[in-house]
C-alpha cells in the first residue's frame, strides 16, 4: 500500500468517528410538580432563557441515554459571591453518587459534577439534592466519558 492511499484511508477513518452528542436537560424541566421550594426564573444569558433557584428544594432529571456506558456528568450554573459556595448532594438511579461543590460565579459557567459515571440505555434518574440549596441552576449534560487529568 502506497503512502498516499494509507493516509486517505486513515484520514477517512478519523473524519467519520465522531462521539455520541452529548445529552442536556433543562432544570426548568427538573422541578417536582410539588416543590414550591424551587423557583423558575428567566435570564437571557441562560440555555433556553430560564434557569432554576433551588433554595430548599431538589431537582429530579430523567435524562434517556441512547446506550449503556460511562458519562461525564456537568451542570452550568450560577452562585452569587454574596452566597459563597455550597455543595449539593448527587444521586444517580436512587443511589447516593456523593457531594458537588458548587464555586461562587455571578455569571453561568459550567462545572464536572461526576468525572465518570455509569448509565444504563433509556432512562435514568439523576438528583441535585439540596445540602446547602440556594443554587441556580441552569441545565445538566452527560457527554460520553474521556479519561482526562484530575484538574481538567
């Protein structure tokens, strides 16, 4: 095999593969019908135009992923500097998958909340469970998961 045709071939290879999209909800869809606790506000710098307050209450995600395996698990939001940070409790499918510490931005930025976490294809449950509550919360996202170092 020449050169040239082991290189197209390797290129076409690379230029096909691509990663599975990444699975965002919303945490205005998050909210239990009987938690008066939480509060839908709107921001234009927010995906959607909305966001979540979570003062005392909890947020309940059903994100349906389209294959068993590892994600990596982030959530954008927002935490006034006045508040200082706060960490929230993570569930995954009614198990307990630790602690998120929550850094103060008063603008949305995004956070790894789980740097590897296993779900089923379908549907799963994943909790924001409040600790110290009083955090905004924009969106969750699983991507499929990449080893990466500690601090990325």
């Amino acid at each position: 095999m020449n050169t040239y045709k082991f290189l197209t071939a390797t290129a076409l290879a690379f230029s096909t593969y691509s990663m599975a999209a990444a699975i965002r909800v919303e945490a205005e869809d998050a909210v239990p019908a009987d938690d008066h606790k939480i509060e839908t506000l709107t921001d234009a710098k927010a995906s959607g135009g909305k966001y979540v307050e979570m003062g005392e209450g909890d947020l309940a995600f059903t994100v349906n992923m389209p294959s068993d395996g590892y994600y990596t698990l982030y959530v954008s939001y927002k935490l006034p500097t006045d508040r200082g940070s706060k960490t929230q409790n993570l569930t995954l499918n009614g198990s307990s998958a630790g602690q998120v510490t929550f850094g103060v931005s008063d603008d949305f930025k995004v956070l790894k909340a789980a740097g590897k976490i296993k779900l089923k294809k379908g549907e799963n449950a994943i909790a924001i469970v409040h600790s110290w509550g009083w955090v905004a919360v924009d969106y969750i996202e699983a991507s499929e998961y990449e080893a990466t170092p500690w601090n990325s």
